[in-house]
C-alpha cells in the first residue's frame, strides 16, 4: 500500500470539493460532529446505566475521547517515522484528522443498551420470532441479521442513502471511511472470526471505499482486504480508552475501590525502570488528596503511556502492516510487562464490572425492549396490510422506511430505525406500545 492512495480524498457518490479553508478531512470530522446520529449517543448506553446521581461515560462522551486519544496515537507515530518516511511529516495534519474522524464514527452504529442491543438483535433473527423469516432471505443476507454488528451498521449508516437523504449518506472520505473499517471483510466470509464491518447491502461501497485506498485483496476467493494502516490507530485508541475509562466510571459509582483501581493502574508502570513516574505521583498526591482526581491523574498518565507503547508496535510493525499482513490488534502486541498488566485489568473488568447486577439489569431491559419492538415493526413491515401495522408504520420516521419491497430491505429498515433509537427513546416506545404509562 502507499500513502498517496491511503489518504485518498475522494468522497462516496459526490465530486464534491471542499470550498472553504478546511481540509475534505476536516469536512469529515466537522459533517460527523454536527450530525444527528453523533449527538443521540449521548443517550446511549456505554456501559453502565445513564446518569443518575453520577456521571459516567455515554458512548459520546466515549467516541470523543477515543477521537482524542487517537489523534494523539496518530501524531506520535507520525513523528517516530518521519526521519525514515518524511512523506507522512507532509501529511501529518490530514492523518490526524482522518484518524480523529474515524474515531468520532466508530460507534455511530450501536444500537441502545450497549453491547447487549447487538445480541438481542442477533438473538431476534437466531432463535426468536425473526426465525420464520430465514427463507424469504438470501444465505449471505442471513448472516447479517443472526450476527448484527454494529461495525457494520456504521459503516452503513455512513455510507447509505435513507429516504429522502443525498446519494452516499454522509458523503465522507474514502480514507477517512476505510479507516474505520477494522474487519473488511462481509459477515458470511467472516469464518470463525467473532465480528465484520460490511453487511451484504454495503458491498458495493465497500469495494469502492477500498479501491479507492489502494486496499489489497487478501483472498481471491472471498472478499477479504487487508486493513488501512491507520484503522489499527482508530482501534488502540478505543481499546485503550474502555480499559480505562471504564475502570474509573466504576470507581465513581462505588464498584470498584480505591485500592483496586489504584492497584490496576499502577500495575502498567515498572518502580525499577520509572522512577520518574514514582515521583511525579508522590508530588501530586500531596498536592492533590481528592481520591477522583488522584485517579484522574494515574488515568492521564496511563493513557500517556499506552499511547506511546501502541505507537512504538506500529513503528515496529510498519513493513507488515503497509503489506497487509498484520493480523492482530496494536495493543495485542504490547511489551510483556504492560501486556501482564493489561491482562490483570481486563480479569477486574470481567469479574467486578461487566457482570455488576446494574449492568446486567440493563442488558436485561434491552432484551425485553428491543426484542418487542422488532417483534413489532417486523411483522408491520412484513404485512403492513393488517390496521393495526398500518397505524404502527405511521411511528416509524420516512427516512427509514424501504424504498425496496424484498424482504432484506424491509428488514434492514426495521434495523435502522431501532438501532437509531437512543436509550430512552427505545424504552418510551416500548411502553407507549404496551400501555404502560
């Protein structure tokens, strides 16, 4: 792969040039900012519930850090490869952005409550009341539905043209769009791997988006591409900022004490060889005795640190991942000191926080939530002859409804309204539905 095509500025289904002083990728970022998909994540959830008495993350809040941490990653690894590959220095400016950008997007097509919104979808199609409907599909259109993705539903979402929208969705970038692409590849050709990023609908805008980067095909035989060098970026970001971040919205509401967090953080810095960091950390602690922002400190610091260890791998790795063969994550590849400790705070994650009863209660309404609405809108769109689908569908907004009549579209339209919806909207729908006032 080679630059020149990577950070191609060609924008989906628009010859459209930018006409102001910002950059086409400045465009991006600015078009994903300001859209309505972006602001409704404020209302969905990340991983705990929604604000009550204190504040914790929302998948904005989350996508705005990640955008941060990214561009950081972005910019310092620019600077660690310009000596060999001033190329990058020139460009430095259009790779962070794209890379913020891409980090901005990289949720937009989660559905509400979380994680546990794509199962319950996938559990609808897989062995709930959307089984009947496996016949009327293609295999490969199948393959979308039992294993929904938000991944792919972002992609999507960016690139598809609802009703009465313009040609291309949000008309971004190539590069900017093959930057969050992490698994190219479409869900039936996905073999034993867990996710995808493309949905049979989006094939064709997927090619696109990787001819137009230069993308090589990595399987003749199925569409598999390799990765863009900076979807790598976009990704240690995010996993960087839900380790974290997560552990310390746990720590606010009481989850996890002090000890544990303070524990799991120190873990990633070595006494032997960092003594600098040691004293840093004795000189804000007496400066400092509020227990949050002593945490909020060792969190900053953290996120420094693995800021610049993700950087280090992608210098390290830089042949193999511009010829495509980089297989596996940017933090996946971390020295084996800050690996055993990333290790230990995702054992605290998966014991302490993910299985807490308030985040499994919340996963428990978005089966009951969800479930019902597609159980609802399915069959309205499926027969929207019966009175009361007919009153149903006048709820559901014109630029979700399917332009097309074979059963995938209709389908997908169902998707896309519900995965949409924010965390309150979808609860207020389900009562409103079954008269609970």
């Amino acid at each position: 792969m080679n630059w020149s095509d990577l950070l191609s500025n060609k924008r989906i289904a628009s010859s459209q040039k930018s006409a102001d002083i910002r950059s086409s990728f400045q465009h991006d970022y600015d078009r994903i900012v300001f859209s309505s998909p972006f602001r409704r994540l404020q209302n969905k959830t990340q991983v705990f519930p929604l604000p009550g008495a204190q504040m914790v993350h929302n998948r904005l809040t989350h996508s705005l850090e990640v955008a941060s941490v990214g561009r950081s990653i972005a910019c310092l690894t620019v600077q660690k490869l310009s000596e060999k590959h001033p190329e990058l220095k020139e460009r430095q400016s259009d790779i962070e952005t794209i890379v913020a950008s891409a980090c901005l997007a990289h949720d937009l097509g989660n559905p509400p409550f979380g994680h546990s919104g794509e199962d319950t979808i996938s559990s609808f199609f897989k062995d709930g009341g959307g089984k009947a409907l496996q016949g009327m599909v293609k295999p490969e259109q199948w393959s979308d539905l039992v294993a929904f993705e938000g991944n792919a539903n972002a992609f999507r979402l960016l690139t598809h043209q609802f009703a009465g929208r313009r040609p291309g969705g949000f008309s971004l970038t190539s590069a900017t769009l093959a930057t969050l692409i992490k698994y190219p590849y479409p869900s039936f050709n996905k073999g034993d791997r867990k996710k995808y990023n493309v949905f049979y609908s989006e094939i064709p805008a997927f090619e696109e988006v990787a001819g137009e980067c230069g993308l090589p095909r990595m399987d003749e035989k199925h569409l598999v591409y390799a990765r863009h060098p900076l979807s790598y970026m976009m990704e240690a970001a995010d996993d960087i900022c839900y380790l974290v971040l997560d552990m310390e919205d746990a720590h606010k509401r009481g989850i996890v004490s002090t000890e544990t967090i303070e524990d799991c953080f120190l873990t990633f810095f070595n006494p032997e060889k960092e003594e600098d960091f040691f004293k840093h950390k004795e000189t804000a602690y007496r400066d400092v005795s509020d227990v949050n922002e002593r945490m909020a400190f060792l969190r900053a610091m953290l996120i420094n640190k693995l800021v610049n260890c993700v950087s280090d791998v992608f210098v390290e790795h830089y042949d193999g991942i511009m010829e495509g063969g980089f297989k596996k994550s940017l933090i996946s590849y971390l020295p084996d000191f800050e690996k055993n400790a990333l290790d230990k705070c995702r054992e605290e994650s998966v014991k302490n926080i993910y299985r807490h009863p308030s985040v499994v209660k919340i996963e428990l309404t978005g089966f009951n939530v969800i479930g019902t609405l597609l159980e609802e809108f399915t069959d309205a769109v499926m027969h929207p002859e019966k009175a009361y689908n007919k009153k149903l569908l006048t709820l559901m907004p014109e630029q979700f409804k399917s332009q097309q009549e074979d059963p995938y579209s209709k389908i997908q339209s169902v998707i896309d309204f519900i995965s949409n919806m924010t965390d309150l909207y979808a609860v207020q729908m389900y009562k409103d539905l079954r008269g609970i006032d």
